[in-house]
C-alpha cells in the first residue's frame, strides 16, 4: 500500500467524532475508526485510499495517560488487541499504525 498524506490532522479531539466520522462516511464508508477514544488524538492523518494513519507512540501515551497505566501495560493493550487484529480487516478498510520513533532518533 503506498500512503500518501492527504492532509494533517494534528490534535483532532472532538473531529473523529464528528466532522471526520461524517468525511469518511460520504468518502469511504467502510473505513475503520479505532473505537478508543484514547486513539483520538493519535490519527496524523488519511491514506489515498482514506485509510486513518494513526501514531503508534501516540497511541501509547495517550491511552496511558487515560486509563493510568504504564507505558508498557498501554503497549501490551495495543499489541494485543489492536495490532493483532489488521492482518484479518480488508486492506482498503484497515486503518493504518505507524511507528514514527525513528525519526526521534536522527533529530
């Protein structure tokens, strides 16, 4: 799958609730909103193919943070329940979960 940014979406909030769920139900009604509303905040941005990008360390910090677990329990939980299940969602629905760590490395 190629991605390609079609617009950023920092800090979202209230968004995924409203004006996006009602984007992509006009665009791409099958297209999968992460159900947490921990994860929010984590969406950097949407496929070509309307597919929500989400930040994994993002996705860490923030579910952490609200449910006042570790790092490391909010990994797991993301591990567990969410990663494990996208291999079994049709790719044009999926959202896609991106590990951007790396780049913290090189600044």
């Amino acid at each position: 799958m190629i991605l390609l940014l079609i617009m950023v979406l920092e800090g979202l909030g209230t968004m995924v609730n409203e004006e996006l769920r009602h984007f992509l139900q006009e665009n791409s009604p099958d297209s999968i909103i992460l159900n947490d509303p921990a994860f929010d905040n984590s969406i950097v941005g949407i496929s070509s193919e309307y597919n929500l990008i989400y930040d994994l360390n993002k996705m860490i910090v923030e579910l952490s943070e609200d449910n006042g677990i570790s790092t490391d329990e909010a990994y797991e939980f993301i591990d567990q329940d969410t990663m494990r299940i996208l291999p079994y969602i049709k790719e044009s629905t999926k959202p896609v979960i991106v590990d951007f760590s790396f780049h913290e490395l090189y600044n």
